[in-house]
C-alpha cells in the first residue's frame, strides 16, 4: 500500500467568488460519530491488515502523514496491530489528546499553508493570504480547519469565514480549538491511508 500525500490534488470546487479549494485544506471523514468514507469496509480491512504488516519505520512514516508529530506517529506504530478500522481511530484520538503543547507546534509546523488553485480570481488569492498572514501574526501557526460538515461550494468561504471568527479567540481558547482540529484531520488521513489500495 502507497503511503498517501499528507494533502492531496484538491477537488476544484467554485466558490460564488470562483475560487477553488485551497490546496491545504482536507476534509476529514472519520469525525467522531460519523461513518468512515474512502472505501468500503471490506477495502478497510484488506488496507488496515496490510499496514499492521509494515516494518515499523514505515509505519511510523505513514502516520507522520496523517499528523506531524514524531511522537504520535511513534507511539501509533508502536500499538500495532489494530483490529479494525474503529480502535485505530480510537487510538488517533487518544495519541492525540496526550499530546503536549510542543508535539501540537512539531504537527503544525509540518502543515502546508493553504493556498487556492492557479486559475482562481486574484482577489481570491489576495483575501486568503492576507488571512492567514493575519492569522498566523496573531497565533504564531499555521491555520488548520475540517470541512466535512460543508458542502464543496462552501469550502473557501468557510476557511475565510473560520479565520475571521478565530481571531477573536484568547490564545488558550484557539489552542484547544487548533488541537481538536487537528485531531480531525489526523483521522481523516488515517482512513484515507487504510482505504489505499494495498497493491499498489
């Protein structure tokens, strides 16, 4: 099974502006609560034991994929074998919780700064760098967003709306909404990552 980009080709869905999802936004499937998408369950299982077969330090890469933390990525190699697709999530999210302020910087450093498709309007462009230069000024990171609760025409105004709305946060309170995030998108590579094709 190939190990998965941290961020794929984004599908080129339109805003009312024209704009076009932003390269660094992913949408996560396995949020707590809601069913795995990227596969069928018999795609899960056939993905999920191929990769509890990896060397670890293969494993350990895969999963740096899904979040930037060396020690998440350790400590879910290291639990291996997982017996479904459900305890691996499981596991993401307790690894996730545990982490220290320092292991959430190490995640975030390694997120890519979102940026929209080439052909799209330059004032889109314009409105989502001066965004997340905002943003970042403010927090010192990277903004991460899930958007699985949208639909695609939705995508870029929500990443602008998402930052507006979080830069009036206090520095703790956008910390724990960053880790959480976070969390969502580590789950969402994950099942993006067992639903590869294993032969490939």
């Amino acid at each position: 099974m190939p190990v998965q980009p941290r961020h794929p080709t984004p599908a080129h869905a339109a805003s009312p502006a024209g704009a076009t999802l932003p390269a660094g936004v992913t949408l996560p499937a396995g949020v707590p609560g809601a069913p795995p998408v990227g596969g069928s369950p018999a795609d899960h299982a056939v993905g999920l034991a191929h990769f509890n077969s990896l060397p670890f330090a293969a494993a350990e890469a895969a999963f740096l994929e899904c979040c930037g933390s060396l020690r998440w990525a350790h400590r879910m190699a290291a639990h291996r074998p997982y017996p479904d697709l459900g305890a691996l999530l499981a596991a993401s999210d307790e690894a996730g919780y545990d982490l220290a302020p320092g292991d959430i910087a190490e995640a975030l450093a390694a997120e890519p700064a979102p940026c929209l498709h080439s052909d799209a309007p330059r004032a889109a462009h314009l409105a989502l760098r001066a965004a997340h230069a905002a943003y970042e000024s403010r927090f010192g990171h990277a903004f991460v967003i899930c958007l699985d609760a949208f639909e695609p025409s939705q995508y870029v105004d929500q990443v602008l709306a998402g930052i507006r709305v979080r830069l009036a946060h206090e520095v703790d309170e956008e910390r724990a909404v960053t880790a959480e995030e976070l969390r969502r998108l580590a789950r969402s590579r994950i099942v993006e990552l067992v639903a590869g094709d294993p032969r490939g």
